[in-house]
C-alpha cells in the first residue's frame, strides 16, 4: 500500500512539473508575438491618451486623473522598449513574458472600468451644468418679455411685400453707417403685420440646420450648425405715441445681462448704453421700432455700424430714412381676406345663403383695408342675410373716397359695430379692453377677476376665455399664440403687441396603473398664461363706445405734458389709469364718496415706480372689491389698503412692497379678503407675516418674485386657503412646517421653485390636497415619509422629477411634462452668431 501511495506522489509531482515545463516553454515561445500585440496596441491608444489627457487639463481636472492616462501609457511603452531589447536565447524572456500579462490585463482592466467611469462622470457633469444653465435660463426667460410677434394665422397678400422690404432691409449701407428702413402707411394698413412676417422669413431670421453624432455619453456629441443672417439678433419693440427710453432699451439689455435690469439715469444714459451694447456685439443685429410718431426716436437709436439695422414702422412719413411706402391690398387679396374672416375653412360660401354679388359689394365697401375687412368679415362670420344687409347698408352711409381714408376707417369700423347690438356681452366685454393702455397685452386673468364681479362669469376662466375667443374670432382682439417650436431661435423684444409667453401647462401623459402612457390634457385654470391685445385703432373705439354708453367704466390716462387729472367724483363702476411719464398719481385732496366703484386698476408702464399721492381715505372708496396695481410703490397707501373692509381681491404686479405691510398693525384688517397675487415683485423676500391673519382667505399666489427666499410660520394660521401658488420663485428653499395646518388646501404649485430643497415632513397628511405641481423642482431629492402609497394627489411635473421623486409608487396619477433633455442641451450649447 505504502508503496503504491508513494508511486501516485512521485506522478503527481512529475505531472506538475510537467505542466510547469510546458508553461515556460509556451511563455518564451509566445514572447514575440506577445511582445508585437502589446507594442501595436500601446501605438493605437497612444493618440487617444495623449489627446484625452490635453483635454483633461484643459478643464483643469485634479492632477492625479490628468496623469492617469499618461502613467499608463508610459509603463506601457517602458515595458515594450525593455522587451525589444531582450535576446532570443536569454531568459529574462520568461519573466518579462508575464509582466506583458500583467499589463496586458492592467490595460484591459483600465480600459473596461475607469475610462468608463470617467466618461460616465463627465457625463453627469454636463448634464449638471445643463440642468444649472437651464435654471439660469428659465429664471431669465421668466423675467423677460417675450418676442417677436408670432404670426396669427394664415397672413393674406404680404409674400410680394415681404419681398421687396427684404430687399431694402438686406441691401448693404453705402456708408459706414447703420441703415433704416421705414414702413410707413395709415392706421390698420398691417405695418406690423409686414415686419412680423419679414422677421419670421428664413433669409432674416436664419434657420438653424442641426446635425448631430451620438451616442450613450454626451461627451460623444458633435454639432454642426449652419450659418444664419440675423438669428438671435432681431430685437422687436414697439414705441407707441409716448415713447418710454429708458424702459424700452432696459428691456432690450436685460435680455443680455441675465435678467438683471440695466439702470440709467436719463433717456440719453439709456441709448448710450445701447450703442456701447452693439460696439461689443459682432454680429449682424436687426432692431424693429414699430408704431414710431417722431423721426427723433429713430435717430437716438442710431450708431454707425455696417452690420446694425433699424427697420421701422410708422403712420407718418419719414423722408429723411430710406421708405417703403405700404398700400392697400390688391382687390383679389382683398376678396381672400374678407373671406378668409367672414366664412370659416377655405373662405366658400358653398351652402351659405350670402351672394357672390353680396360678398363683392361689401368688399368694396371696406375699401380694401385689411382691419377693416379683418373686423365686418369677422363680426359677420355665421350670420344670415338680414345681418349681412344690416351692415351693408350701415356702410354704405356716407361713402367716402379712397383720399377720405383717415376719416372713413374709423367711422366704418365704427359702424360695423352695430352688429354688436344683439351681443350685448360680447360688446361689455370688447368696452372693457379699452381700460388697459395702449400696445400692453393684457392678462386674461385679469379679466377674468373683473368679469367674475361684473358678469358672474364662473372662476375658472371658462366662460371668459369663451369671450376672448369670441372676440378673437371677430377680429375685435387678437389672443397671443404660444409657440409649439420651442426650438426656433431666441428672438428678443418687449412691447404691447408681442406675442411671446410661456404655456404654464401643457398637454402632458397620465401614467395608467399597467405602465402605459396617455395623452391627457392638463389644465388648472382656463385663462392661465393667457394673453390678449388690441390694435390701437380698436382700442380708440372701444373707449369711444364706452363714452356713450351709461356711465361703466372711467380711463384716466397720462397727456404727455399732463399728470393724469383726477375726478372729484367717481360714478363708474370701473375706474383705469394709466400713466408712463409721471412718477406720481396725484388724487384729488377733496376726493368725493365713490360707493359706486367696483373695480380700481393703476397701470405704470414707465421706468420709475409710482408714488399714489392723496390715495382716497378709505371711507370714499367703501364699494371696492377688487385693486389691481402694477409697478406702483405701495409704502404710500398700504395703511389705506388694509382699511378697505370690501376688499376681495388684492393684486400686486412688479410692485415695490418692502416693509409697507410688516409696520401696519392687522387686526380687523381685509376681512372680506379672498385672494392675493404678488407677480414680479423684485423686493419681496418674505411673505408678510400680517397677511397670515386674514381669516376668509382662500388663494395666495406669489409668482415669479426672484427673491423670495422663506415664507412665515404663520402661513399656518390661514386656514380657510385653498390654493397655494408659488411657481417662479427661485430662491425660496423651504415652506414652513405649519403648512400642515392648511387643511382646505386643494392645489400646490411649485412649478420652478429651483432651489427648494425639502417639502413639509407632514404634508402627507393634508387631506383635502388634490393637485401638486413640481415641474422643475430639480433641488428636491426625496419626499417626506408622509407620502404613502397609495397617493390620492394628482402630480404635475417633468420626467427628471418623476424618476427621481415619484416612480416608486405604485397608485399615483402622474401628468408628465415631457422634457427632451437632448433637445434641451442643443438649445444651451448651441452657439449664438
């Protein structure tokens, strides 16, 4: 036995060795080719590391990862110099053939693990510095006027136009000069129209060709862009009769300090700054003056410069600019656009009882002026015979000649309105824009809160955003489009008739329980972010209607010379002023009992806030339910506001509050209160602690004040609150923890509060919550424990938020907000020319 154990020893030994022998043998057999593997790889990833490793110090990353790359790739190429120089015979050939192992697997564990990793890191880091610039984006977007105009619709007989003006706009300067051009025409002619469009055209605008390489890392991604006119570069802003300087260009330069606002001392200030705007910008840069009264404004806006246009809209004309002269429409373009607005699809009259003969005299009647056929086609689309016959004959009282335009349009457009008489709500309603000044867009909410009060409408915006389409429909108004592109070039402007915005809510998805998504509509209130503007001409009418009508509605508004003058008296229901020259609204000092006021708006679209000097004593102003103030400077009158028992509604829009209301005392103040809307107010950084006692309270909104950073403790004690808007704020970081007391609270909106970081611990626990909205809450890691599964909550936010905050419930219902975080990258990094 012993000798058959040793036997089985002995031949496991001589295996081993064996399997030892062989081992060597095969290594110093394989050393050469396994020597030439080694150098043509070291050879292929060398130009890789050198290139990587530049690139990592050029975004100064830490020394220890810039060297990485080139440690390796010197030990790599250290260990192939010692190998070559290794004899055939010699038996150092062994020992280096498994250090070529060794980096072998090194190399491919490097490659396979770290690089990965690095790239995964740098990924990351891009997105982060994405998601940050899209902060810094969406605070500036949210604190700047929109753009350009976008088109409404189908636009009629402007192609041959669009392309004679471009070629005036785009034909170099003789001189080393800027060039202008003019667009000069009457009133509704559709000068705006034109320039809109032509800003709009792709050999004006430019269009952005993208082209682009990628794959799982953004590192990977490559941009190809073609080259375009004035692209970014087009600045629309309209004028008006009272030119306001300094705010105009303060909203032009905003736009290139990040949101911050430009200040000047003087109108002079402001255009110099300007000028020393365009000395630093390269590029080609159009600038649209539209509705200019005084050739002056053209010319503080002018610098020398080859690649600075000023295109320019004006009812006189300018002879001492390069001038096109706009005219009427041609009779067949004028035949398409009254058909286009008085029948609906393609303009047919097939299965309508209205003549060819008809259509064709009443076109003439409106003398091919594109308002006017835009506002009789209107106000006839769906009408019958006897309507159609009405109106002819209505126009056809007192026919003028084409050289009698000035004083006809007006009277026509005048007449036409009688068709309002068996629309008594539609015609209140097209009054009341008149109380909003000249070239503003207004607010739909806003006329929601006055119509709620005038006309009971219902308040969630349904039956008031019905109106505005009615009178959109009539081409009595015209309601702003929201554009669907968001990925056209960023065009810059500020004034009444732009027709920019941001959509709040979008159509989004509902994620079903089997993991399915369907379209679904998200809608929170009907007028949201909804806009309307007036053409001045119909505005004009508008207050003359109003003028005959039983006394509703009062519009104060500045002369230029002239502080608004204010009445002993008031015995309208509504009372508007509006001012952009004076830095002050003095009230009459022996100010009458005003019961019979409903409804105050004070509108300041001038540079300065307004001071409100010899406000009313609460006693004269005892029937006001509703104030609407914007930039005004509320120190003055905040003890007269909070002794105004009435008062429903409080609305504050880029108002200077800073300490007015934390000095008042506030019992038995507002008891009749129900909402408060702060929008815009710069110098709000707390909300108000005084404002947490209002025992009727049901909405506080607070949208877009940059600066609000904490909300009281005392929010708790408003009970009876129902809706909570906080969207925009950007620097608020937390809400307090007695919003646990809010037990009616129906809606959150905490769109863009970027820098929240924690939500309430017991929020969970507000029982009648139903909708929270969270679209690019991007500081929020985690939810309170509070939130259960199932959650009864209706959520609104984008996908980054879903994923990170709402995916692991099962029963919740989600609307998403898609976000299409590559398409959001190609709008950050792609260049501005």
């Amino acid at each position: 036995m012993a000798g058959l154990a040793e036997g089985a020893l002995a031949g496991a030994a001589v295996s081993k060795s064996s399997d030892g022998i062989i081992h060597v043998i095969k290594k110093l057999w394989q050393f050469r080719t396994k020597l030439n593997q080694t150098e043509e790889t070291t050879k292929k990833i060398k130009p890789f590391f050198t290139e990587i490793e530049q690139q990592n110090e050029a975004l100064n990353l830490r020394t220890e990862e810039r060297e990485m790359y080139a440690n390796q790739l010197k030990e790599a190429e250290d260990l192939v110099e010692k190998c070559k120089k290794i004899k055939w015979y010699s038996y150092k050939r062994y020992p280096y053939s498994l250090k070529l192992d060794d980096l072998d697997e090194k190399l491919t564990r490097f490659l396979r693990t770290y690089v990965p990793l690095q790239a995964v890191r740098n990924g990351n880091e891009t997105l982060m510095i994405v998601r940050d610039l899209k902060k810094e984006k969406e605070i500036w977007r949210r604190s700047c006027s929109a753009g350009v105009p976008l088109l409404d619709g189908d636009v009629i007989g402007f192609d041959d136009r669009v392309r004679a003006l471009k070629a005036m706009v785009l034909k170099d300067s003789k001189v080393d000069d800027c060039s202008v051009v003019v667009v000069s025409a009457a009133g509704g002619y559709g000068k705006t129209t034109l320039v809109t469009k032509l800003c709009h055209d792709p050999d004006i605008e430019g269009t952005n060709k993208v082209t682009t390489t990628h794959n799982d890392f953004v590192d990977d991604l490559e941009i190809h862009m073609d080259e375009e006119k004035f692209g970014r570069n087009i600045y629309f802003v309209t004028i008006s009769e009272t030119p306001k300087i300094k705010v105009v260009v303060q909203n032009l330069l905003q736009k290139n300090q990040g949101g911050q606002q430009p200040d000047f001392v003087s109108d002079e200030d402001a255009t110099r700054q300007w000028g020393s705007f365009l000395r630093g910008n390269t590029s080609p840069l159009l600038l649209v003056l539209d509705d200019v009264w005084d050739a002056n404004i053209v010319t503080k806006f002018k610098f020398k410069s080859k690649t600075y246009k000023i295109l320019v809209t004006s009812r006189s004309t300018l002879k001492q600019f390069n001038t096109y002269k706009l005219k009427l429409l041609k009779d067949q373009n004028a035949m398409k656009l009254f058909r286009h607005s008085a029948f609906p699809g393609d303009g047919s009259i097939e299965g309508i009882d209205i003549s060819d003969a008809l259509v064709d005299e009443m076109v003439k009647h409106c003398k091919n002026h594109p308002l006017v056929l835009s506002v009789v086609g209107g106000l006839l689309k769906g009408k019958g015979v006897s309507s159609w016959d009405h109106m002819l004959k209505r126009l056809s009282e007192g026919t003028q000649s084409v050289l009698d335009l000035d004083k006809s349009i007006p009277l026509c457009l005048e007449r036409s309105l009688d068709a309002l008489e068996n629309e008594p709500a539609i015609k209140q309603c097209y009054m009341d824009l008149g109380l909003f000044p000249e070239d503003q867009k207004i607010a739909a909410t806003t006329l929601m809160d006055m119509w709620v009060h005038l006309y009971k409408h219902d308040d969630k915006g349904l039956e008031t955003i019905n109106q505005l389409t009615e009178l959109s429909s009539k081409n009595l108004a015209t309601q702003l489009q929201i554009s669907e592109d968001e990925s056209q070039p960023q065009i810059f402007g500020y004034g009444g008739r732009d027709h920019g915005g941001l959509m709040l809510f979008m159509g989004g998805w509902r994620l079903l329980k089997e993991g399915t998504w369907k379209p679904l509509p998200v809608i929170a209130n009907y007028c949201e972010e909804e806009f309307v503007v007036q053409h001045d001409m119909m505005r004009r009418l508008a207050i003359k209607l109003s003028s005959k009508e039983p006394v509703e509605r009062l519009i104060i508004e500045a002369a230029e010379q002239m502080p608004p003058q204010m009445p002993h008296t008031v015995n309208s229901r509504i009372l508007s002023i509006s001012t952009g020259m004076f830095a002050s609204f003095p009230f009459s000092k022996d100010a009458n009992s005003s019961e019979r006021l409903k409804i105050l708006i004070i509108t300041n679209y001038g540079y300065y806030f307004s001071q409100l000097q010899n406000f009313p004593a609460p006693q004269y102003l005892s029937g006001l339910t509703r104030i609407r103030l914007e930039h005004v400077s509320i120190s003055s009158i905040s003890t007269s506001l909070l002794e105004l028992a009435n008062l429903q509604k409080l609305s504050l829009i880029m108002c200077k509050i800073g300490n007015s209301f934390n000095e008042c005392s506030m019992a038995n103040k507002f008891p009749s209160l129900l909402e408060i809307e702060m929008e815009s107010c710069e110098d709000l950084v707390t909300f108000p602690a005084m404002f947490c006692n209002l025992p009727c309270l049901k909405s506080l909104v607070i949208t877009n004040c940059l600066e609000l950073s904490s909300l009281p403790n005392e929010l708790g004690n408003l009970t009876n609150l129902e809706v909570l808007r906080l969207a925009s704020c950007s620097k608020l970081t937390t809400l307090p923890e007695s919003v646990i007391e809010l037990q009616n609270l129906r809606i959150i909106d905490l769109n863009h509060c970027l820098q929240l970081a924690v939500l309430p611990a017991q929020i969970g626990e507000l029982g009648r919550l139903q909708t929270i909205l969270m679209i690019g809450c991007t500081g929020l890691n985690e939810l309170p424990s509070s939130i259960k599964d199932p959650c009864s909550w209706k959520v609104v936010c984008d996908e980054e938020i879903f994923q990170k905050l709402w995916s692991h419930l099962q029963n919740v219902e989600v609307t998403l907000v898609e976000e299409d975080r590559f398409d959001t990258f190609m709008k950050i990094v792609a260049p501005r020319t």
